[in-house]
C-alpha cells in the first residue's frame, strides 16, 4: 500500500467518524436544536409546567417592540380579564385585533427591591387562545383573522350591493 492510498484511506475513515458523530449528536439534540415552539407544538408534546421553552411563531407587525438591553415588549391578554371570558368573548377578542392566537399572562407582585420602591411585577404565561384549537374542539369552521364590520354600509360593502 503506498503512502498516497494511506493517506486516503486516513482521511476517508476520519470523514466517516466525523459524520457518525454529527449524526449522533443531531439525533440525542433532535427536540432542543428547534430554535422555536409553535402553540400547536406545545399542545402537541405535552410540555410540563414550569418547562423552559422558546415559544415562536408568526406575530401582527407592529405588536412586538424590542427595546434596550435585548428587552422585548409585546401584546398579551391579562389572565384576570380572560378568567371569566366565554368562548364567544374570545373569539370576538381574537377577530377584532386580527389575530389567530393570543398569549395570556398572570401577573405576580415580588417583594420590592428596596424600600419605598414600587413592586416588581413577574409575567407568567397562563395559556394561549388560538381560533384553530377552538374550531376544532367546537367542531366547527371559523375564518381567522376576518375582518368585523362595524356600520351598515360595510355589511353593504361585504356583501356586493
């Protein structure tokens, strides 16, 4: 065997271990490298509360604003206005800001930092409303993101007259 086909056969099988390894790191990792969860992911595997995930998807432009120091601001819905929501109010909720889903957050108080400070409130995610899971689960056909009319003459305008 000459010096040539040695080499070759070196660097052959280092490619072939090197592959292996990447294979076997990617299917040990295969449900911690999405950069993201969808709300039908969540739902989907069963995430335990108090899981640390990264929650994503698509979002109405103009909703999350990024601030200073990687500190992101977006809309929620309080957990205490949907407590006593019925299905109809979150549905209409939904439809009037044109969204398909909505993240429902509870506040907690923490203990002032100091004295004389204002408490510092702590967001925690409750929930998500989404008109798919709730079609779904009505067993009926809902249009998301549909426009609500709000005079006569858009009704008129809607309907072709």
């Amino acid at each position: 065997m000459t010096r040539k086909q040695r080499r070759l056969i070196l660097i052959g099988s280092s490619l072939g271990v090197l592959a292996l390894a990447a294979g076997l790191v990617l299917f040990a990792l295969k449900d911690s490298i999405v950069f993201f969860n969808s709300p039908t992911d969540v739902v989907d595997k069963h995430v335990q509360p108090g899981t640390r995930i990264r929650l994503g998807g698509l979002v109405k432009p103009g909703t999350v604003q990024r601030g200073d120091h990687l500190a992101v601001r977006f809309e929620v819905i309080a957990y205490a206005d949907a407590a006593g929501a019925r299905v109809g109010h979150v549905l209409e909720t939904l439809r009037r800001a044109g969204r398909n889903h909505a993240l429902v957050v509870d506040y907690d108080a923490l203990p002032a930092p100091r004295p004389l400070a204002p408490p510092v409130m702590r967001g925690m995610v409750r929930g998500i409303f989404s008109i798919s899971q709730v079609a779904r689960q009505l067993g009926v056909a809902l249009q998301a993101g549909a426009e609500v009319a709000r005079t006569f003459s858009e009704i008129e305008a809607a309907l072709g007259r």
